[in-house]
C-alpha cells in the first residue's frame, strides 16, 4: 500500500501547539526551532519569515524555519535561523529533502544572495561552509560537588574566589538589571546592542524556560547578569554581560557556576555554553571550564555571491567602524544600535 504524500505548509497560529510538540520530540531540533521565534523574528526585527514544515497525513514530519534579512550595508539572505546559534531542517529524511528544495525555490524566488543553514552537524559536504563558529556543550552532574570538581583547577579557584567576595546570585523577572550589563559589555566590545525590547520579548515568550540570572556584589551593585534559555535536558546562557568592576571580584566566573549549580537543581543534565568565534576571549573562557570546541555546520549556498559572507567583527573591513562605536556615549549606541544589529543576524 503507498504512504500518504508528504505536503509542505507554512505555520500559522493553528499548527503552533503541533509544530512545538514535534520540536520537543525530535533530536535533530533545538531552542530555536520552537514556533515563537517566528514571531520575535517579525515583530521585533521586521523581517519576513517563512516556518515551512512536511505533513504527511497530518501528522508533522520535518520543520525548516527561515527568515529573510534584506539590508543595504549586509547584502540579502535566507537564513535558519538570524540571532540564533542553531537551526536547519529537523526531521525524517525524505521529508527534509523536500523542505531543503523548497527553501531553494524560495530563495531564488526571492532574489536573495545566499541560503544559510546554521546546522549543529553537517548535511552538505559539497557546500560551502562557515569554519568561524564553534558551540561548547558538555554532560552536568545532579550533585554540586561533582560540577565543582569538573572544572579544571584554576578556573574553580575563581569561582571560589567569587564566593569568598560575598557575591549573590539571584532570577530577575524582568531585564531591568541585565540591559544595562549587557549594553555597556557590547558597546567595549566594538558592537551594536539588540533593542531592550527583545530581551522583554523572550521573557515574555518564553516563560520559564528563560531567565535571568544577575549577581551583585556584596552591597548589592549589579556586576554580572546572563540570559538563559531552558530546553528539554539543557540549559543555554545565551546573552551576558558584566560591569568592568566585575572582573576583579570573578563575578564572571562565579554568574556561570549559579547557573550550572541552579540548572542541574532544575533537572538540566546538559550546559551548552553557547556559539564562540575561534580565536576569541570567550573561546578561551570556555575552553578554561574545561568544555572542548564543537565545530558548527554553518553551511551556504550561494546565488549572487562568490564567497561566504563575513558579517561579523572579525572581518578587517570593519575595525575602523569598531575603533568608532567603542567612543560612543552609551546613550547614542543604544538608540543606533538597534537600527544596525536587525541586519545582522
């Protein structure tokens, strides 16, 4: 007897509850597959987005989320997924195939330069590649002892030393004290801030699979702050950012050793430390937690262009404009930046 045809569909509101069913239950999906980023994606940054998946007698078989970034200064993409460290197609083999031919349709129906799938592992050796990006993720245990004991000795000599500065952890309802961190650390980094609007945003979203985690010193000043994302077994600090103050009292140090010691009181049995660009401080943070670099998949296939895109501050070409936004007032980089980071992704 023939199987029922596979049809593709967009998502609307009536599949939501489905498509995030399917998320949850597929191995290949992560955080960033769920439905809500299609309207954060929409509605905070005005892109048009395209949530394909595969129907076979009802029943969802593979998802592809997409959205289209149009920008004068970054060029025209078709993207799984902008301002998220994962993405691509998720599912059964016959029903990707046919998601990945019509994301190709769209993408030339939409002019676009380049198609981006930001896959965990690789699906397309004969594509081009970004080799920029790796993720750190790493099993936690249940008990505090053994995580403490897992980190490499002299990077658990400054959580110890975190403790020993009085410092004091504790969830935010909302992003009141985790904005400001976060702005200042990106604006001494060289880079535009997202709009504080899409931090509410996520919490709002999200509920409590996202949380933010700020500490302070022992009177109570805000020196450190991490965005979280929860997902099934796994927890994912995915924005931070600390006062200059912060370093010298490990308030770092110590922000990442509250979340590892609260999630796995949650239940979370993975840390994933998140996308770092090779080469980087934070590359090498990591790394000092005792997490080994995974490389990711980040894979292309290019219409209008000759190579893979480098939108991103590694790139020469824009050092200057770096050396630049750094001398901007706080205040100034805050209302531009918005208008610059949409185009990112």
């Amino acid at each position: 007897m023939d199987r029922p045809p596979l049809l593709v569909k967009h998502l609307d509101d009536t599949v939501r509850r489905r498509w995030d069913a399917f998320v949850y239950a597929c191995p290949e999906a992560s955080f960033f597959h769920l439905a809500a980023w299609q309207d954060i994606i929409r509605d905070v940054f005005r892109h048009r987005t395209h949530f394909l998946y595969a129907e076979r007698a009802g029943e969802i078989v593979a998802i592809l989320p997409l959205a289209e970034v149009k920008s004068r200064l970054f060029g025209h993409a078709l993207t799984s997924l902008p301002f998220c460290a994962y993405g691509g197609v998720a599912g059964a083999p016959d029903a990707v195939a046919m998601l990945e031919a019509e994301a190709e349709n769209l993408a030339r129906r939409l002019g676009v330069q380049h198609l981006e799938y930001r896959n965990l592992s690789a699906r397309h050796a004969d594509w081009p590649h970004q080799d920029l990006y790796v993720t750190f993720r790493k099993e936690i245990a249940p008990d505090d002892d053994a995580n403490l004991l897992a980190i490499p000795r002299k990077q658990r000599a400054m959580v110890r030393k975190g403790m020993r500065n009085g410092l004091v952890a504790r969830v935010d309802a909302d992003v009141e004290r985790f904005f400001p961190l976060y702005a200042g650390n990106v604006l001494r980094h060289g880079t535009p801030a997202l709009p504080k609007a899409f931090f509410a945003r996520l919490l709002r979203e999200f509920g409590a699979n996202c949380e933010v985690l700020t500490v302070t010193d022992a009177a109570g000043t805000p020196m450190s702050s991490v965005l979280s994302f929860y997902f099934r077994n796994e927890v994912l600090p995915y924005y931070a950012g600390d006062a200059p103050a912060a370093r010298e009292l490990a308030a770092n140090d110590f922000k990442y050793w509250e979340l590892m010691r609260r999630a796995a009181g949650r239940g979370a049995t993975l840390f994933d430390f998140g996308r770092s660009k090779v080469g980087t401080g934070p590359y090498s943070f990591k790394r000092n937690w005792g997490f080994e670099p995974q490389p990711l998949a980040y894979e292309y296939r290019l219409y209008k262009r000759d190579a893979v895109p480098q939108n991103n501050p590694m790139n020469p070409k824009y050092r200057t404009l770096i050396a630049l936004w750094r001398r901007l007032p706080l205040r100034v980089a805050n209302a531009l930046g918005p208008h610059i980071v949409r185009n990112l992704g």
